[in-house]
C-alpha cells in the first residue's frame, strides 16, 4: 500500500507522509514486543544473560511472558504483511540492488538502482522476520507446552529447542543491522517512523521510484 | 530442597564459580538397588510419600501390580514391575525401583535455563531447587531417564532428591532404612560398587544367572545409583532402563558449541557495525529541498 502525498499541514509543510498512523503503530508493536522476546530469550540462552530476566521482573514471571508477548509479536508481523507485503515485492531492479550491495555498503549509493517506496535491503529483512517468525512461532508452541509432547516424542522437543534458537540468531543478526541502519546510517528513518513524514530531499535521494509516484512526476 | 549443610560442586544456568568446585574431599554417596532381592513390597514407595509429606496420589488400574504408570511430581520412587517370558518358556517377574539416577553428569542440570534451580552437591547429589524453577521443562528434555515431573499448577519441577535434607544431617534416604530385605543398600560410591560387583560375581558362580552385573553407566559418567542386574545385557526388561544413557547429543550441541557460535556472532555483528560506522560513516544527508535538476 503506498501513501500518498500528505494534505499540507503547517508543521509538516512540504514533506512526504512516508508512514501512516496505522503503519507506524504497526510497526512500534512488533518492534517492542520482539526486543521483550529478545531480551527474555535471551535471559534462557545464557547464563551470563540471565540478569535480563531479573531486570524484567523475574525469571518466572518472564518464562510466563515471553510466549505471550511473542503471540502479539506475531499479530504485529501478520499485520505487518497485511500491510506492506506488496511494497515488499522482490523486482528485477531489486536483484540488481543486491549484486552491487557492495556499492551500498561503501556509501555509493548512486551506483545503485533507483529503489521504490523500500529498497532490496529493506525488503531482504522484512522477509528474514516474517518467515522468522513463523519459525520461532511453530517451534516456540512445542517449547512452551512441552508437557503435551509425548515421552515416545522426547527428539521433537530437543529439534524445537534447536529450531527456536537457530531461528532467534539468524532474527537477531538482522534485527542488528536493522537498528544500525535506521538508528545511526539514516536517522531520518527514525523520525520518519515516528512523526511519518520525510523531507522531499531525503525521499528523493533515498527512493526515487516511490518519491517520484508518490509526487505524480515521471523521471 | 534446599540444604545448607551440603557443599555445592554445581548449579545450572550460572554464570562464574561454584563454591565447592574442586575444593571438597567429601564422598560420593551411591543407593545400591539388588534387583534381584527385591520383592516389590512396596515399602520404599511408602517411605518416600512419608518423608516428603506428600499424600497419595491417584492413580489408575491397569492390571499390574504397579503403583501407577509412571512416577510424579509429587512420587518420587516408583517400583516397575514386568513380567518377562524367557527363551525356555518360564518367566522372569522382574521389579525394579525407578528413580532419580543422580547421574555424574546430569543432564538436567546442563539442560537448565535457570541460575540455582538445579544443584549438584559435593557428595554427588542433584537436587532441585524449586523456588529458583521457572518451569520451562527443560531438564525434562535432557534427562536420559525420563525422571523430572511438571507440577502444572505450581509450574515447579520435582524429583528425587536421594533424601538430601537427611543425607547432610547424617541420615540414609527413607527408602533405605524401610526396605526389609537389604535389597537397598547406601554408602560411600567405592564400598556399593565393591558391594554390587560381589554380588553379581556371587550371582554368576551360584545361580542361573550367568550374566548377572552392575548397572553403573558410562555414558553419564556413572551414577549415584546403581543397580546390580541379573541379565546385565537387557537393561530395557526393567521397565525401560535404558541400555545406554547420554545426555542427547542435541542437548550438547544447543548448550555448548551453538551457544558460542550464537555468542560471537552477536558480538562480531555489534563489533561489525560499530567499525562500519568509523570506516564509511553515515549516509550523506539529503538536501531539505527538493534540487531542481
Ligand atoms: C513467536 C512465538 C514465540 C513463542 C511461542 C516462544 C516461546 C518460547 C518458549 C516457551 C521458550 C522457552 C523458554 C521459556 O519457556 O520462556 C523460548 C525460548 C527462547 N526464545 Fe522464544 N518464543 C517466541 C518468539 C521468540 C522471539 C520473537 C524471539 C526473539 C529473538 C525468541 C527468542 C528466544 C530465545 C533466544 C530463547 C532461548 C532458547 C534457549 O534456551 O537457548 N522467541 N521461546
Ligand atoms: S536421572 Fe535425570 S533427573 Fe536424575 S540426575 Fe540424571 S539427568 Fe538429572
Ligand atoms: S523446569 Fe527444569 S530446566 Fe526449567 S528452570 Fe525448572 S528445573 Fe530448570
């Protein structure tokens, strides 16, 4: 779904509406219920993490919230592909983008494609936590009732185990980069998601398809 | 149970040392179980809902003469009865008490999430320490014995705890002391073993059991209980003692070389993008207005 250009209002006078209401708290929901999951299951992972469990009120009060929190995790991400999955759509420029990802990574940007309302990078991490998050959702149901799984069973826990965990480091590595990028490469990210508007500039240089639709100009 | 007077040589989920790590002469204790003078009365059973002030349980009939399917949260100690028809037609009936193994190398304690729910003291004891228990069942998961029970209302793990609360006041468990025969026996770890392999050598030379032996497992590097067996080769017969017990190797892999796999792709990533920053910086900002091309 893309936006479209803002009605003028004073304080955002010549800006972009980049986010909607409903997208920006879309997005604010999985965000902060996904860094409780983080941080919780991470208080399981190690030992020398698990001060993260006391921090958020206690081991058994986290062993108790953690699944329940991941349930809203991933409503937000179901609500996140209502929202976005067609915005998120791999083209051809995309697969481009990320043979030169090289060029992105060293900051030269305009040897790239001309991104739409998300650029390849955007989009790889989307997918990486939707499907993400339907692993940690399928092996998580197993961890969290396993008084259900038959003793015949018992190699289905220890695969489940394994299966969450694998699933929680491939999100973390992103969800690292996610925050890398938006926090300290592009703050304009972070303003975009919270206030939902950009500058034109920045939406120009930045995604060039999308800023061109949004606006109604031809390249 | 928690008890003070037992030095603690390990504890699950802990970050940092342990204090009786290496620094105690204390004796391995050892339950020696003589399957073969067992006569399934019962009265360990009973002893052990007494000392652990449990009331008894339901349970269910199934045309045994065992107590219940399988031990609980609040049954620690269970006799396991089958009825084994040998290869000449006559039969076996064998019983033998399931409980806690109180393994060298216990998997529960590795699998464990939870800093002090499950300790192993000096002595060789694993102990469960309810009040630090988050209930994930993990322990469930990786103990070879199928021992850890759910209290689902509390969300707390039990087990045996081979009566540690009377082990530290200089007590034997409450099995041993009801058991009528001598068929338990309790000691240091070296006087049961030395115990149990004159049994089988006595059972090999005068009885029909020509491979009569000592059921002490390898694979977790021996156990506080020991069984002596009179087919040392069928472990299984007995209600299901597993011929080889290890701690998973699934459990392994997740509680040791995943943990530093994961451990230092994380740090590699933070480590990663920090120099990335200090090597190319931020994207360039983007002029405010719009440049007319
Ligand atoms: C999607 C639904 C999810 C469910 C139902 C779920 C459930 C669980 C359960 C029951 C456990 C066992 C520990 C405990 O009992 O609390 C667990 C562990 C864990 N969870 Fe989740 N979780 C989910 C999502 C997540 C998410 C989004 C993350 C974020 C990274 C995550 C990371 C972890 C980690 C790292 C562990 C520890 C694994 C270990 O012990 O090594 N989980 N999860
Ligand atoms: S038998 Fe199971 S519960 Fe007992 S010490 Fe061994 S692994 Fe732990
Ligand atoms: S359920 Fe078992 S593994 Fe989990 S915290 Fe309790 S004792 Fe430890």
């Amino acid at each position: 779904m893309s936006a479209t250009v803002a009605v003028p209002q004073t304080q955002h006078a010549g800006e972009i509406e980049r986010y909607t209401f409903a997208e920006r708290l879309m997005h604010w929901l999985s965000g902060f219920t996904y860094l409780y999951c983080l941080g919780t299951g991470l208080a399981f992972y190690s030992p020398h993490l698990f001060w993260i469990a006391y921090v958020l009120g206690g081991a058994p009060t986290s062993r108790f919230w953690h699944p329940i929190v991941a349930i809203v995790f991933v409503l937000g991400t179901v609500w996140m592909h209502v929202l976005w999955s067609r915005d998120m759509e791999m083209t051809e420029g995309d697969k481009r983008w990320l043979d030169g990802i090289q060029a992105y990574i060293t900051n030269h940007d305009e040897q790239l494609p001309l991104a739409d309302r998300f650029n390849a990078g955007q989009k790889l991490y989307y997918w990486l936590m939707v499907y993400g998050a339907l692993f940690l959702l399928f092996s998580g149901i197993f961890l969290w009732f396993p008084e259900y799984v038959p003793r015949q069973a018992a190699w289905v826990r220890r695969v489940m185990i394994l299966v969450h965990e694998v699933a929680a480091l491939v999100t973390i590595g992103g969800f690292i980069i996610h925050i890398y990028m938006s926090v300290f490469m592009e703050p304009a990210s972070v303003t975009a998601m919270t206030t939902g508007y950009v500058n034109r500039g920045w939406a120009r240089t930045y995604h060039r398809l999308w800023y061109l639709r949004v606006t109604g100009q031809k390249e | 149970m928690a008890n003070g007077t037992l030095q603690i040589k390990a504890i699950s989920g802990h970050a940092g040392t342990v204090p009786g790590k290496n620094t105690s002469r204390d004796y391995d204790v050892c339950k020696l179980i003589d399957v073969t003078t067992c006569i399934g009365c019962k009265a360990c059973e009973v002893a052990c809902l007494e000392w652990n002030g449990y009331p008894f349980r339901e349970t269910v009939f199934d045309n045994t003469y065992q107590t219940m399917p399988d031990t609980a949260w609040n049954y620690y100690n269970l006799i396991r009865f089958n009825e084994h028809v040998n290869e000449d037609g006559t039969l076996s009936w064998l019983m033998r008490k399931d409980q806690c193994m109180h393994c060298a190398d216990p998997g529960c304690l590795r699998a464990c999430p939870a800093d002090g729910a499950i300790v192993q003291y000096t002595n060789g004891i694993v102990d469960f320490q309810q009040e630090n228990c988050i209930g994930c069942q993990y322990c469930v998961t990786g103990c070879p014995f199928n021992i850890p029970k759910f209290n689902p209302t509390t969300k707390k793990v039990h087990k045996c705890t081979l009566c540690s609360d009377r082990v530290g006041a200089g007590l034997e468990p409450a099995c041993i002391k009801a058991c009528p025969t001598g068929c338990l026996h309790f000691g240091t770890k070296d006087d049961m073993k030395d115990l149990a392999e004159t049994r089988a050598a006595q059972l090999r030379e005068h009885t029909s059991h020509k491979d009569a032996g000592v059921y002490d497992p390898p694979g977790v590097s021996g156990t506080h209980v020991i069984y002596v067996l009179h087919d040392i080769n069928n472990p299984e017969r007995y209600g299901g003692l597993p011929k080889d017990p290890r701690v998973p190797w699934m459990v392994r892999l997740w509680k040791g070389p995943l943990k530093w796999i994961g451990n230092f792709g994380m740090v590699a990533g933070i480590i990663g993008v920090a120099a990335h920053y200090m090597r190319f910086g931020p994207k360039a900002e983007a002029e405010p207005e719009e440049s007319k091309k």
